[in-house]
C-alpha cells in the first residue's frame, strides 16, 4: 500500500481539470466488500471513504473518532449528510486509490469531498506530469486519471458533544444526549496546516 498527502485545488475533479488531493491511500478490494457478482456493494463505496478520512487523521495525528475536553466530556463526528456518484463499478481483488481531494472548514462541521480511482501502476509519473504545464503529454494524463474514476461523494461530517460525561456503563454511555459544538480549535488547526502545508510521503 502507499499513502500520499499532497497539496488541494478549489474543485472537485472535472473533466478537463485534473487536481492533487490532500491524501490518498491504496486499498485492495476483498470478498467481503463484494456483492455475489464480485461488484463492490455500494455502501462499502462510504466504508472505504470514512477509512481514508480515519488513516488521513491518523497520518496527522489525530484520533478519528473522539476528542475530550479538559472538563472530560467526549466530543465526536457523525455523518449529517452523504451525496454520493458511482460512476463505474469496483471489481473483486483491484486495488482502488481512495482520496480526500478537498475539505471545507465550517463552524460546525467538516465537508469532505472524496474519490475512489482505479489505480494504475504508473500512478506515480501520472501524478508527477500533472503539474506541467498544458502539454499534449499533461492532457492526456488529465484524461486518464480522469476515466480512472469510480465514484465521488461530499460528505458533511458534524462535530457534537455529550451532554454529560460518559460513564463507563455501557448502556449510560450510549444514552448521552448529544448537542452540535464548533469545530474545536486543536482539530481546525491541525486541518488547516494539512491543507497549507502539506506533508508528503510514499
């Protein structure tokens, strides 16, 4: 597997605009994630969209999940809204490239625009030619990575708080009321600083 963050554009990807994504990671495609036709059922198309968010947080070095406030109460993310486009299918046993192309900072939430790609062993150079300028070469890279499109979704991730601390009672714990809170500043910084100054690895 290889695992990239990189630099973000002001769209999604277009057909004749190609952009670099804040990260991305491979992923194979296992049985389990297939329907009986060895298709990818289409629910695991957010599965492998909320792994890309986790490993892109813990590439930061956040937690994914939750975060606690000096007073102890438990602060997370749900999911407030899904808008997802499938485009072509996901085969048993490919190795997909799953991204976090764009993320928008709200005062309450976090909107993540994501992509899944066929990936193609020279991924690599294909990227690198990306930042040409508008050469025959650069054109059809753009076209390639283009086509290489699986599905693309915008998912709104909301930031609530547990009304009251958490016990640890399974059963109490669960039945916390919850309220929307801002973005925490230590989680909107960190953000920040991935998208201005982007950490990239291999």
């Amino acid at each position: 597997m290889t695992t990239t963050i990189s630099n973000n554009a002001n769209t999604l990807p277009k057909t004749k605009k190609q952009i670099t994504p804040l990260f991305a990671k491979d992923y194979n495609v296992y049985i389990n994630h297939t329907d009986a036709g060895g298709i990818v059922y289409h629910a695991n198309h957010l599965v492998f969209f909320e792994n890309c968010r986790r490993d892109w947080f813990g590439q930061l070095g956040l937690n994914g999940y939750f975060l606690q406030t000096d007073e102890g109460q438990v602060q997370h993310f749900v999911v407030s809204q899904a808008d997802l486009q499938y485009k072509r299918a996901i085969l048993l046993d490919e190795v997909i490239s799953v991204r976090v192309d764009k993320i928008e900072l709200k005062p309450a939430s976090i909107v993540f625009y994501q992509s899944i790609h066929r990936h193609s062993p020279d991924k690599a150079s294909t990227d690198n030619n990306l930042t040409d300028n508008a050469s025959t070469d650069s054109v059809k890279n753009n076209a390639n990575a283009n086509n290489s499109l699986l599905s693309s979704g915008k998912i709104v991730i909301a930031c609530v708080q547990n009304q009251v601390r958490a016990e640890p009672d399974v059963a109490v714990a669960s039945a916390a009321p919850m309220r929307p809170i801002r973005v925490p500043n230590k989680l909107r910084e960190a953000l920040q600083e991935a998208i201005d100054q982007p950490i990239n690895t291999q």
